[in-house]
C-alpha cells in the first residue's frame, strides 16, 4: 500500500525525545528518514533503550561528527537529496552548523526547529520544566508521561507536513520553528479553563469521571454522557454520588467490575499502575 509520505526524504539531527518522536511518526507515514546521531550516540539509547529500538526500527542511523569537516561533508549529501531537516539544538548551535536557513544551500528544504520556548529559544528546559509552568503537574509526584514533549512531538510532524504543502505551492523550502513551551501550555488549557483540575468537573467534581477504589485496585470511569452516567447508576444501584459509587466498587474486583462494564456497555477500565521493574 502507497503510504502518504512516499518518496519524502527526512534528515534528523534530533536527539533525546520530541525530534525521535516526531521523526518515527513521519516514518510511519512512508517518509525516508536518516538519523544522524553524533559519535556519542542519542542519550534517549540509555535512558530508555527499548524505546529508542522501536523508534528507530524505521529509520537508517548514521554516527557524524558535524563539527568535523569530513563529516559535515556528509552532512550536507544527505541535505541535498532531502525534503524536511529535523533538529533539537539551541538556535545559536544551528548557526555555528550554518544550518538556520538551510533553503538557502538546499532550495528545496523545510527547516522543522525544535526549541523549548519560542520568545526565549536560548533557554534550556525539559518536559518537566515546561510542565511546571504550565500546572500539569502535581507536586510532590513526578509526571508519568511527558506531555509537552509528545505533544510537541505531534506539533513537530504537523508543522512538517504544513511545510511540504506550503513547498508544493511555492517551490521553495522555509525555516519553521516548534515550541515545546506551547505545546505544554496548550495542555494546561484544560487546567486553566477548568476542565480539569482540583475541583473541576472533570478534576473529580462529577460523579461519573473518576477513579474509584475496588477489591484489588482501582478503576477509571469515564461516564461523562449522560446516558452512560443514568446506565452506571442504574447498574450499581447507586444514587449518582461520590459516596454510593465508592460503595458500589468497594467489594468487586477490577474483573468483576470490566466484565460487568462491558456488558452493559459502560467506560469502565481497570487502573494499571506503572512498573518499577519496568515491565
């Protein structure tokens, strides 16, 4: 089967988690990606290396020191047959690569910048900082996905394919710029508009959104509609608040409460907590 980017080139100079994302999903997409890592690899290989094995499973990876002129060399021969440049450096690393407006060398390229914050690109910050500000996190306790990166990453991938139908229509390729700060406060939205959040409704203000303890765990119920709220209190016997539901779930079990859920067609879902081991 044709796959959308078919016959797409992508040069990554991306390391660590938002440019691999991004790169893996243009791959998925049918584009031609090529991973250039530098000599002492993408740290994402040690931090998380079965991640790092399924996102590159796609992908040719080469190791290239670009400061050296050899290897900038090969740099640029691979820039040269390609559509879309991916990078995660500080603006002022991309220039010294002579990289910040890379149509000029290569007319036909698209420049997908990562940055953290787009007032402030200079600024270093991770995930975690950009959530901090963002009220997406909940102190004491570290997040256990990182928000602003994924999304980020999906910013990345959609900025790119904006970049091959602005090329198709201009015949030229332009420098785009992704903030991970934006990204990241897109996220809050839901904190900051009171969608979600301590009190919110769906912060654990409405019966029917939230996460109950069970026999053996706890589960999730996601009934915002209201007809799957009337059909969970109907089934349990409940009155409709935080009180009758926690009694309804207190003596089953998460298959118990599944099997029933799927019965009488509930989002209900058992809670996996995540592994230390790993697994």
């Amino acid at each position: 089967m044709t796959q959308p980017l078919d016959g797409v080139g992508v040069v990554s100079l991306a390391v660590n988690l938002p440019g691999p994302l991004a790169a893996a999903r243009l791959a998925e997409l049918g584009a031609r990606v090529v991973k250039v890592e530098p000599p002492s690899g993408d740290p994402l290989a040690a931090a998380a290396p079965d991640w790092y094995r399924m996102l590159i499973e796609r992908q040719e990876v080469v190791s290239l020191d670009v400061k050296q002129d050899a290897d900038r060399a090969k740099l640029d021969e691979l820039l040269a047959d390609a559509d879309l440049l991916i990078t995660s450096m500080r603006p002022s690393a991309l220039a010294r690569l002579g990289l910040a407006q890379p149509q000029e060398r290569f007319p036909k390229l698209s420049l997908i910048e990562i940055v953290g914050h787009a007032g402030e690109p200079e600024v270093p910050g991770h995930d975690l900082n950009y959530q901090a500000v963002h009220a997406t996190l909940t102190p004491p306790h570290m997040p256990t996905v990182p928000i602003a990166d994924m999304l980020g990453a999906e910013r990345a991938v959609s900025t790119a394919l904006a970049a091959l139908v602005r090329r198709a229509a201009t015949g030229a390729g332009q420098p785009y710029r992704v903030a991970l700060e934006d990204a990241a406060a897109r996220a809050g939205d839901a904190v900051r508009y009171r969608l979600m959040g301590p009190g919110a409704v769906l912060g654990g203000a409405f019966p029917g959104y939230g996460i109950y303890e069970c026999a053996d765990g706890h589960v999730a119920l996601g009934a915002v509609e209201p007809h799957f709220f009337m059909r969970t209190i109907e089934t349990f016997d409940a009155s409709g608040d935080h009180e009758s539901l926690r009694a309804a779930f207190a003596d089953k079990t998460i298959a118990e409460l599944e099997a029933i859920a799927a019965r009488v067609d509930i989002p209900l879902n058992g809670i996996r907590v995540p592994s230390t081991s790993g697994e």
